[in-house]
C-alpha cells in the first residue's frame, strides 16, 4: 500500500512539473517582450519639475495616464502650473473667470496674475513679464520667476538633467516637527538631484516701491480760439510733467506737476489804431480814445475787454497763455489708474489777472515695463478766479469753468531709461464773471522723457 501511495506522489510531482515546465516555455517569450511601465517621455516642450525633492504635475489624479504637463518652456522662459505650485506651498488659489485673474494668497503674500497679460501684482505691485501666463492642457502656467519672487522660493534649471528644481524652504514638508531630533543621515530623498542642492541660494529680488518720470515736449503749432485769436496757429510751444508714484499699505499714491505753454499771434489791424484819418481818408471806426466804434466785424484788431461790454483796439502782439497745475491721486485699478486732485494757476502776457482754483478727474499713467503704453487725463475745474480793478477804479472778479485734457503714448528706447512721448493735449474755458468770451487751445506735441 506505501509503495503504491509513493507511487502516486511521483507521478503526480512528474504531471505538476512538466505543466509548469511548459507553461514556463509557453509565455517566455511574452514576458520577455513586456514592456517596462512606461510613465512616457515628455513631449516636446515639456520638463519634469521637482519640488523640494518630490515630482510635480499640474493634475496628480491624472498621473501616469499618458503624460501630464509639469513644466512647459516657451523661449528661454520656464512655465510651471500654478495652481498645484502653490497649494502645495500652502497658498489659497482663486480664479476669477470674468477677468480670467488669479489671486493666490498667504500670511505675508499676495500674487495675481492674469491670462495673457505679462504682468504679476506682488504684495500691490506690478512687475513685468517676459512671458504672459497662459492656459496650456486645461491648467494655468506661469513664468518659474512668480513662484521666486512671490513666495520666496529658491528656482534652479539643471541643463544637462533639463530639469526644473523648486525648494521653498519654509514648506511645511521641509520642516520637522519640533520633537522629532534631526536625522544624523540625510533622508533619502534628499539625494535625488544633489548636484543641484548647492547652487540653490539666488538673493530674492528686492520689491520696488517706487517710480519716477519726467518729460519734456514741444507743442507743434498749437491752435487758439479766444478773443485775442479766432483760430491763429502759433510757433513752437512748450510743455512739460514730471512725477512720482509709491506705495503706502498696498495703496498707490501719485505726486505730480505739469506746465503748458501756447505761443499765438493776435494780428491787430490798421484800420482800428486810433487816428481819425487813415492815408487822407476818414476812419469810419474811429471814436476817439483809441477804442472801436462797433463790433469787430471780423478784425482782429478790435477785442472784447473784460466785462464784456464793447470793444477796444490792441495792437499786433504775440500772446502766451500758461497754464501750471499740481496733483495729488490714489490708485482705483490697474493699471495705474488715479482718482486725482489738482489745483491750477493760469496766467498770460497780455495784463489779465493770474487765474486759480481747485479741480480734479482721472489720470491713467503710462506703463513703462510695456514697450509701448498709453495714457492720458481728463480734468474739471469749476471755477478758476482772479482779482482786477476796472477803469472806473472798483475791484472786479475774473472767472472762468475750465475742462482739461491729454491723451498720449510712450515709445520706451531699449535698454535706457528713456522713452519718446507723443500725444495732443488741449482745454476749454468758459466764461463766467465778467469774462470776455469762451476760449480753447489745442496742440499736437512730442519729445523725450526718462523714468526711474
């Protein structure tokens, strides 16, 4: 009976052998040609990132599914996604779908970032970039320098590994708990990239507070309307601004101060000087004293006076009106865009009274990170005055409404700090007490600048 039980294991030992043994022979060659799990080569473009020693994707759901973006290259700028960078340095990320802008905050930080635009807003200011963000596989990426300089992270791109490196030394995953002593052996991640390790230490960018500018133009034959001019365009004139902006707890405030200058010529007739007789023949205007005998019929040469009652000659002069105002504006958007306050003073060649009063309206500065901005102002004084006596002897008041306005462009000049600034600009009185009539100018202009 053992001999025949004995008998039975061999052969059944000899059956489970030689299945096992063709199976093996079977499926050897399948295994051998299994491929290796293939997380995939990153396409074109595209480079893995590592965060304090750890793989980053912009959807960690999706990994291994194909390939998923880590960091996207345009030019010589590096992308990261933004979202999965900063939550995982413990930044609360917002999207607004209406602007397409995203704010990512933290204790002691604040980014925001629009799609398209190369700007990032740090802690309330803005600073350019070379490379707007973009919207690339369903994720918002960034240029590496927002993660730098927003949140203070150390950025590294090792070349020959084309690998982008991130440490943010004050991650809550780098930082042990109190208790726990410090490992007498790096821990094993820590050697993932240890070449790169020792060159992780860029000085963080020091924040800009400030800005400055000023220009200088020239007014190309401005045109005035008035009493002394029905339209006459003068010589080169002259304008100028200068300025300043800075930040008080995330607020901007601007401190300007601007000057123009219009040249005319008031061309006064012959007809109306004043003498009864002009070359043997009767003056038909004249009534004694020099003043016209009825309205000016088109001459130049007869003015309305002040008051407004009658007229009276003036002889050919070249007239300046000047106009100087200084302002005061808080930010309400960007881009830098001010509620303004302004008080003006205007004054001319020809013995009117200084005019003066406050006023304000909005301003939009240029952008001198663009190399190309725009800007502009418009501004409302409702009463400009000044004191005279008349010719009877009795104190009189001189007022004027005043709208005032300026749109311009900046043309920076590369690698200066200057820029070509061109625009046109003008104003519109109206009268009010004891005023001649209304009165505008206008001007073309153009010239050189510098910003700070």
């Amino acid at each position: 009976m053992k001999r025949l039980v004995s008998r039975y294991l061999v052969a059944l030992a000899t059956i489970a052998f030689g299945i096992v043994s063709f199976a093996v022979t079977a499926f050897a060659p399948a295994l051998a040609q299994a491929p290796a799990p293939a997380f995939g080569a990153p396409p074109s473009g595209e480079v893995p990132i590592l965060f304090n020693d750890q793989h980053v994707y912009s959807k960690p759901d999706r990994l291994k599914k194909g390939r998923v973006l880590a960091a996207l290259v345009r030019g010589k700028t590096i992308l990261v996604p933004l979202r999965s960078m900063f939550e995982q340095m413990g930044a609360t990320v917002s999207y607004n779908a209406s602007t397409k802008t995203v704010d990512v905050s933290k204790p002691g930080a604040d980014v925001q970032v629009t799609v398209g635009k190369s700007e990032v807003v740090i802690n309330g200011e803005a600073r350019p970039l070379d490379v707007p963000p973009e919207i690339y596989k369903g994720s918002l990426v960034v240029p590496v320098r927002v993660i730098s300089e927003g949140m203070g992270a150390y950025v590294l791109w090792v070349a020959d590994k084309r690998l982008v490196v991130v440490r943010y030394l004050n991650a809550p995953v780098a930082t042990p708990p109190p208790s726990t002593p410090i490992p007498a052996t790096p821990a094993p991640v820590a050697t993932a990239v240890p070449t790169a390790v020792p060159t992780l230490a860029p000085t963080p960018t020091p924040t800009k507070n400030f800005d400055a500018f000023l220009a200088a133009d020239v007014l190309f034959a401005p045109k005035v309307y008035n009493e002394f001019s029905p339209g006459n365009r003068g010589g080169a004139s002259l304008a100028g601004r200068a300025g300043f902006t800075f930040n008080v707890n995330n607020l901007a405030i601007l401190a300007e101060g601007t000057v123009n200058q219009f040249r005319y010529p008031h061309r006064g007739s012959t007809l109306f000087d004043g003498r009864p007789f002009v070359g043997g023949v009767a003056n038909p205007a004249f009534s004694g004293s020099g003043v016209c005998a009825g309205p000016a019929n088109g001459d130049q040469g007869c003015v309305t006076p002040l008051g407004g009652n009658g007229s009276a000659f003036v002889n050919s002069f070249d007239a300046r009106d000047t106009e100087v105002d200084g302002r005061l504006g808080v930010g309400i958007a960007n881009p830098k865009i001010f509620l303004v306050g302004s008080y003006e003073q205007r004054y001319g060649n020809y013995g009117y009274p200084r005019l003066n009063g406050f006023g304000g309206g909005i301003e939009k500065l240029p952008e001198f990170s663009q190399p190309i901005s725009i800007y502009g102002s418009a501004l409302y004084y409702p009463q400009l005055s000044g004191d005279y006596v008349d010719q009877n002897g009795f104190g009189q008041k001189l007022q004027y409404r005043e709208f005032k306005y300026q749109a311009g462009l900046t043309i920076n000049v590369p690698k200066t700090p200057l820029f070509l600034d061109f625009g046109f600009l003008g104003n519109r009185l109206t009268g009010k007490q004891n005023a001649p009539g209304n009165a505008n100018s206008t001007s073309l202009y153009g010239g050189l600048g510098l910003h700070f």
